[in-house]
C-alpha cells in the first residue's frame, strides 16, 4: 500500500500498539470496510481475518442482529449518568451473562474492556477481603508469559518484561510463577510438568504466608507465550489450592470467553469454576467496547449493607446501555445458533489443515482449544513469525504473529470455505517466508 504525504504526517502524529511506526510503514495497512470474515483496506484490497480482528469479531464484522438491536437502542438512549441510575439494558445483559456463566456467578459488573475487568477483579480482590475481616490478603500471583491488561494493576500482574519494564517500578504485591511450558523439557511427560507447575502456585502461598495472598490470577489459555494450554488437571490443582488456602481464583477469559473454547466460557470448557471471571474482547464482537467482570453471587454480601458499603470503584462508560445492547445481541445469537458447538467442529477442520505445516519441517507443537489454535516454530526457525506477518498481510490475511508462533482464531460464524481459504494463505505466507529467510 502506498501512504500519503498526509497519512504519513499523521501517523506521526499518534502511535501504534506495540510497533513503531517506522517498523509499521515497512507493510502498511489502512482498513476503511469490514463486513463478515474480511476487511477491505482504502485501495479495495482484501484481507481475511483470521484472528477475529484481535480476538474480538466473534460474530465477524457488521453482524446484522448486533447492528439492529444497537440502532433499535440509539433510537432509546445512548448514556445512562452512573452516579445517579442504571439503564434497563444494562440490567438485561447483567443478567443473560449471569445466566450463561458457569454455576455460581452471577455477580456482573460490565465495564469498556478487558483491562477494566482486570483492574477490578483486583481491587474487588483486595477491598472483598477487607471487608470480609482479614485485610493483611492482598498479594496476586501470576504467571511470567502473562497479559492481564495495559493498566498499572493489570500489568503489574502480567509476566512479559518488555512490555513492562519501560514503566518499571511496577506496582508492589504481585508475585509470578512459570507456566508449565516453562519446565516441559524437563519432565518425561507434559502431564508431569503441568503438576509441578501447579504445585510452584502453592509453594509460593505458603511461602509468602497464605493471610497475605488474595488471589490467583491466570488465564486458560495463554495468549502472549504462545497459545499455552496447560492440562485440566492443572486447573482442577489451582482450584483445590485456591479453595485450601482462602485465595480467590481469577480466570481472564477476556480472549478464551464467548465460544471460542467449545462453550461460552473456558471455565466450563475445563470444568472448574473460577472466583471471578474477566471478559472482553468477544463480548460485543467488536461493535462497541464493552468488559465484564462476573463473581461469585454470595460475593455481593462483602459489598452490601448501606452506610457506605459499596466497592469503591467505577469508570464513566462502565455499562454502557449501547455497548450493553451488543453484548445482549452477541451473547444470544452464540446460544441461540449453537455457535459453541460450532466452535468444537470447525476447530477440529483447522486443526487438522495446520497439521499439514508438518510437511515444512518447522512445526514443534500445534495447541489450544476449541477455535483458539496456535502453532509453535521449532528451531533454527524462531525468527520465521517476522517475515510471515509481513507475506500474510501481503496475502490478504490477518493473524497474530510472533517470532516464535502464530495464532488462528477467526470468528464463530467462519463457514468451511472460508476457513480452507484461509488455510490455503496460512500455507502460501509460510512459503513465502521461508522463502525470504533461507
């Protein structure tokens, strides 16, 4: 793509997630349409969307039910004032998430994001054990590899240095554990390194003196260390460690929630149930920014009573009724059309085409669940993700590419054909970057 004199003083002029703008002019890409499973950008080229937009389309891009149920509530009302009310629609969506999360949670609060949901989950954490007589827990384990967010609370608990320590002191009382992939060259099986891995969490509680630990922070599947899918069994180990000990057990779903895994959330997928699940992303398929933050219902009881009981937190656009309205949309078309389900199916189609990568040679491991797939490089080609992001985009496909590792995640409603296409340029963009780095 050709950049304007002005689309480059502009792009002077603000910044990029994560990227130079130098290193972005290299291969620049400005959208000006979505619709389904594409983008077009403002020369009319093309682009598959293989990563859901960042994991968020999960309905695709201008889903007609999520468009009219947001223009039938602009019609009604776009901002309810937080200090004084609450919208209806907000009540709905707090209650259709409560409905479809897993048993026992049922305590909403939508917020603008994932980041927001982080955030809270951590001061709900930490003010919910004030308030409940043991004010001395406040410490938060995570895991190194880890995003939680780009707030100061949430990245305090995510584990990825080079993200963090250009804002470094960080934040104090949060604490970090290695995933399992971290030590699954040192055990005979990935079953053996997931149990130790497991067993470091408490380790680490009593260590630090369990009346000094909160919570657990983790997600299901790990985004930024390369699609990590630690075992069940390391779940259900969190899960008894957490109950033993008095930490609450935070699940961030904000990427693994709303289908994705097989069912809504992966806490059901695993079959443990967390404390407190984060969500974003997918909430809203990417129609407005939208967040939750869903506890356990007998929680509310630490934040009730009057007399200035409350949880001492807030944000302007928390509960938007329109964002709410596309949340509500989003969520019943998933259950209504049977899209979990359809994730588990589809899944299995890609998994299988991404296993043909083998015939390269440069495939060390193929992981997630459900939609969300990643693919592993081995050595000497743990450089290769560069030069492949570059030849996707070139190709007309979107992914999320690291050196090491790529990910697939397209939206729920990807048809078959779309999603060999899709693999079809997954192939292409592997051969043209070896191509480029032989």
């Amino acid at each position: 793509m050709e950049i304007t004199d002005r689309e480059r003083a502009l792009l002077g002029r603000t910044f990029l997630d994560f990227q130079a703008t130098e290193d972005f002019l290299e291969c620049p890409v400005i959208l000006e349409r979505a619709q389904g499973v594409c983008y077009w950008d403002r020369d009319g080229k093309r682009y598959l969307d293989a990563i859901g937009g960042i994991f968020v389309a999960s309905l695709g891009h201008g889903h007609p039910r999520v468009m009219a149920a947001m223009r039938a509530q602009m019609e009604r009302m776009t901002f309810a004032p937080p200090l004084h009310s609450i919208s209806d629609v907000t009540l709905d969506f707090v209650e259709r998430l409560g409905q479809v999360a897993p048993a026992g949670l049922g305590y909403v609060k939508p917020f603008s994001g994932g980041s927001e949901a982080v955030e809270s989950s951590l001061k709900f954490a930490r003010q919910y054990f004030k308030q409940t007589g043991r004010p001395h827990k406040y410490k938060v384990i995570s895991r190194y590899l880890a995003y939680h967010g780009a707030t100061f609370g949430g990245m305090a608990a995510s584990g990825n240095g080079p993200r963090k320590t250009k804002f470094e002191p960080q934040m104090s009382g949060f604490l970090k554990v290695f995933t399992p992939n971290h030590y699954r060259d040192r055990f005979a099986t990935w079953d053996e390194a997931n149990r130790f891995a497991a067993q470091t969490v408490e380790d680490v509680i009593l260590h630090e003196d369990p009346e000094t630990v909160a919570a657990v922070i983790v997600e299901p599947v790990g985004n930024t260390g390369g699609i990590i899918t630690p075992t069940v069994e390391y779940f259900r180990m969190l899960r008894e460690i957490c109950t033993r000990y008095d930490v609450l057990l935070i699940f961030d779903e904000v990427i693994t929630g709303f289908g994705k895994t097989g069912a809504m959330f992966a806490a059901q997928t695993l079959g443990v149930t967390p404390d407190i699940i984060c969500a974003g992303k997918g909430i809203a398929s990417g129609a407005m920014p939208l967040g939750a933050m869903i506890a356990r219902t007998d929680m509310a009881e630490a934040f009730a009573g009057g007399g200035g009981r409350n949880f001492a937190h807030g944000h302007t656009f928390a509960g938007h009724p329109l964002a709410c309205a596309a949340g509500l949309a989003v969520v019943n078309e998933i259950v209504e059309q049977g899209l979990c389900a359809r994730a588990v199916e589809i899944g299995e189609l890609l998994r299988g085409r991404l296993r043909a990568l083998a015939r390269f040679g440069i495939v060390r491991e193929i992981r997630g669940r459900g939609l969300l797939l990643g693919v592993e490089f081995c050595a000497p080609y743990q450089e290769l993700g560069k030069a492949m992001k570059r030849a996707a985009l070139e190709n007309g496909l979107i992914l999320r590419v690291d050196p090491g590792w790529f990910a697939v995640a397209p939206p729920l409603i990807t048809t078959d054909e779309q999603l060999h296409e899709m693999c079809d340029l997954i192939e292409k963009s592997v051969q043209d970057a070896l191509t480029r780095t032989a």
